[in-house]
C-alpha cells in the first residue's frame, strides 16, 4: 500500500513527548483488503533497524513490546480492521506509548507502553489475516522523541540594572546627599557662629527676627551662680576662656 | 516689618502644608505597605523558595516609615507654629533618619523586583513543583508552598508551567522523577477541570487538544501582582522621598533664621 503513515500535521502540543508519540489515523486505507476477521498491527522499529524488519508469518511470530531492545522492533495495537474503515470513527490520532499498565504486569498481550528511548523510529501498519500478513503500508518518516534538558541548564542569573533601578538610586542618593550636607552646613555653620559670637550687636550672620515682642526695660538680675562675664540678654555662658575665631 | 512678617507667614504656611501631604501620604504607604504584606494573590511562597523575597523587607520597612513619617509630620507642623528651635532640630534629624529607611526600601524593591525573571521562577518550579523526599524541615516547607501555590495558580488563572505545558516537556523535573511521562506529560491541574476538580477529557489533555488543557503560561499571573507591588512601594516611595526633600529643605532654611 502507497500510504505513509505520519504524525498528525495539526497542533497538539503532547503530539512527541519523551515517550510517546501520536499518529494519524489510517481510515479507508485497507478496505479493499481486509475481511471482518482481519486485524490491523501497528509495527514499531528503530529507524536503522526498519529495514531489516521482516513480517511476522503468523499471530504467534508478532515480536511483543518486551523484546524491543534485543530486537529493535515490535507490534502493538492490534485493532480489528473495521476500527478503521471509511467512516472515521470520532479519535482521528492513535497514541503509541499511551499505556502505562502493561509494561509492569508482563502480559503478553500487544503492549503499548511508552517508548524507552528518544531514538528515531520508524513506523508502519501491518493487516494481518488468519494466514499471515496479506497488506502493509510503506514506512514513515523517522519520528524522533523529545528529549528533556536538566533544570541546571538554566540560567537564572539576572540581568544586572534595569533603567528604573539606576534612576532611582541615583536621585535618591543624590536628594539624600544634599539633604545631608545641607543639615550638617546648617548645623556647622550654627555651631561655628555661637562659638565666634561674644557681643550683643554686629553678627557676621543676617538674622531675620521671626519674633516681634516688646522688651521693657528691666535693672540687670542678679545671675543665676556659675555665670560671669556674661552681657544681659544673651543668657548664660558658662565661665570659659574665650576660644579662637 | 510687616512685608518680611507676611514672607515669614507665608513660609509656615507653605511648610504646615508640606508637612500635612507628607502626613496623609506616609497614612498611605502604610496602608498600601499593609496591603502587600498581606499578600491578596498568595504569592509569598513563591517568593520565600526563590530566597529573595526582599520585596516583602521593603513593604515591611515601608509601614513603619509610613506611621513615622505621619508622626514627624505633626511634629514638624507644632513646630513651625510654634518656631520652636529644639523641636524643629529633632524634627530634621528624625526625619533625616526616616529618610534614609526610605531609601533604602525604594532602592531594595527596584533592584529585587528586577531578580524575578521567567527563569527563576521556571527552575523553582521544576525543582520543587511535587519533590518526592525533601532534604530537611525548611524544604520541605517549601516545597509544600510551592506546590500548594502552583496548583492553585493553575486553576485559578487556566494556565499551566511558567511560559508554557511544553516547560514540563522541555526540561526534567522533581514531578517526573514520580510520574512517567506517558500518563502525566504535564501535571493534572493543567487540564481543564470541571467542577469537581476532575479532567473533563483525559485523553484530550494528554495529547494536547485544544480546550482540554490550559495552553498559556503562568508568568503573566505571576508576575502582574509582583509587579505591581515593587513598583507600588519603589516609585511611591521615591516620590514622597522628592516631597520630603523639599519640605526639609525649606525647613532647615526656616530653623536657621529663627532666633534665640
């Protein structure tokens, strides 16, 4: 038969997996051939060894899933040929390696567990009668399986400095900054001026009276002990030697 | 004299007004730090299992910088009434002090906002999304957030993996070590599920049909809430911090001139 078996073309994204793969479905292909007690094998085969594959001549002969590593091929889905006459039935894909069970329980019914290794197969459908094989499709492509990378391979470093990143922290250390030299300025320049500043009278500083309030008159107070030399109005300095401007 | 009292009043007003935005705006960094914190879209395990949920640090610093800044704020405004030089002084220093927590919560949100790339959150999950045998008592915590918000996020948001189902197929992964791939290509919650939490279609999801899994990634629920949070208390930070700025610019200036 002319037909070549071939992953459906539409998008389903579990179509190859690491273990499994999908399969369009052959409908209307064996219908001149087969009769109601025909069934239809599905032979699996590494692309290198397809070509030494050769047609079981009877049901007993079919290579079962086990021996897929000593021989490099097997046959699974064994259906009865009316599953894929003319009117397509509702699954349009087969799914080889869809079943988990019996891999485990060693029956030795035609198995479809999942595929050992990603390496290319080839596949072909085989319609078996009660004598043998009596038509088969050609060969597919290889289908290759996925193959799955370790989690290390990734990178998870990240970028260094985004723009927002270098924005902000430049004008906020440049606000913080100025912020910090003007309070230690200010606070300098303040402590600076009342160490200088012996006299009522001239400042080297302009000050701007926030406070009007009348002052009368008062005779000097007696000061508080602990305080000399000190001119009225202008509080309590402590006796200490005059320091250098 | 009176031209030089009305620069003077009008300067206390300009400051009483300064000090009042800054007031009701730290009300409302605390509120929005609140918010954050406490974490609407459940999101902090994620965060915790990368080690880098200094985003959260900075929301916390941004409460008690909120409370404080409202605090300072009607100090400064008794202050400036009152042209109190010894309040004012403390005025300046505590709120230099709060400015430089400000700061240093603005710049950590900016700098670990940008750490949370698809690829961090892709290795997290493959390494810990369903690991069989955790090493000590803190993975296992972990591993169980991570799982717990995974599934989640995948119902909630029908999406699956981090930029895609294929993420499951592309790399291996702590979930494959325990389930195969032919009966589990991508976890079970990446199928649509109906009601009960049941695939609708079994077959479906696991070939991949269109409707019967969830086809987008997740990092678009991920990292919306992520970043809507850093850049809520970066860029709302940086612009009180401006405010601040020239609120206490104009305060020194005002504290230099009052006198004795």
């Amino acid at each position: 038969l002319s037909y070549v078996p071939r992953v459906p073309p539409m998008a389903l994204l579990g179509k190859v997996t690491a273990t499994t793969f999908a399969l369009e479905r052959p409908c209307c292909i064996f219908d001149r051939h087969a009769n109601a007690s025909d069934t239809v094998w599905l032979v699996v085969a590494f692309a290198n060894a397809s070509t030494t594959f050769r047609n079981p001549p009877c049901r007993a002969d079919v290579p079962p899933y086990k021996q897929l590593p000593a021989t490099h091929s097997y046959m699974t889905l064994e259906t009865a040929a009316a599953a894929y006459a003319c009117p397509a039935p509702s699954p349009a894909v087969l799914r080889v390696g869809g079943d988990t069970a019996c891999k485990d329980q060693g029956r030795q019914d035609p198995c479809n567990g999942p595929l050992p290794s990603p390496g290319p197969y080839r596949v072909k459908f085989l319609l078996m009668g009660c004598h043998g094989p009596k038509a088969e499709t050609r060969w597919s492509d290889p289908i290759l399986l996925r193959r799955a990378l370790s989690p290390s391979t990734i990178d998870a470093v990240p970028p260094c400095c985004g723009s927002d990143v270098v924005v902000i922290a430049s004008l906020l250390a440049s606000l913080g900054t100025v912020l910090a030299t003007a309070v230690l300025g200010t606070l300098g320049a303040k402590v600076w001026g009342s160490l200088c500043q012996r006299d009522l009278g001239t400042s080297a500083f302009a000050r701007r009276s926030y406070r009007t309030h009348h002052i009368s008159p008062v005779l000097p107070q007696p000061l508080p002990p602990g305080c000399q030399y000190s001119p009225p109005g202008m509080g309590c300095f402590a006796l200490r030697p005059p320091a250098p401007c | 004299m009176a031209k030089s009292e009305d620069c003077i009043h009008i300067l206390q007003g300009l400051l009483v007004f300064g000090n009042v935005v800054i007031g009701m705006c730290g009300i409302a960094l605390t509120a929005e730090c609140i918010y954050f914190v406490s974490d609407p879209h459940g999101l902090y395990p994620l965060l915790e299992a990368t080690e880098n949920n200094d985003i959260y640090a900075a929301a916390w610093i941004g409460i008690f910088v909120g409370f404080a800044l409202f605090a300072l704020s009607i100090l400064g405004i008794i202050g400036i009434i009152k042209s109190d030089r010894t309040l004012l002084l403390v005025y300046i220093i505590l709120m230099l002090i709060t400015f430089a927590f400000e700061m240093a919560s603005c710049i950590t949100a900016a700098t670990h906002r940008d750490f949370l790339t698809p690829n961090i959150f892709l290795k997290q999950m493959l390494e810990r999304y369903q690991k069989a045998d955790p090493a000590n008592n803190n993975d296992k915590w972990m591993t169980e957030g991570v799982t717990k918000t995974w599934d989640k996020l995948m119902v909630q948001n029908h999406c699956c993996g981090v930029l895609g189902p294929s993420d499951w197929q592309e790399y291996t992964s702590a979930f494959r070590l325990t389930h195969n791939d032919a009966d589990f290509p991508w976890p079970r919650k990446c199928c649509a599920l109906d009601a009960q939490g049941v695939p609708v279609n079994l077959d479906g999801c696991k070939l991949g049909v269109p409707g019967y899994y969830n086809s987008n990634g997740c990092y678009d629920a991920i990292s919306g809430p992520v970043n809507t949070h850093a850049w809520g208390v970066a860029w709302f930070g940086f612009a009180i911090l401006c405010w601040t700025f020239c609120v206490l610019l104009g305060t020194m200036f005002y504290w230099s001139g009052i006198e004795y």
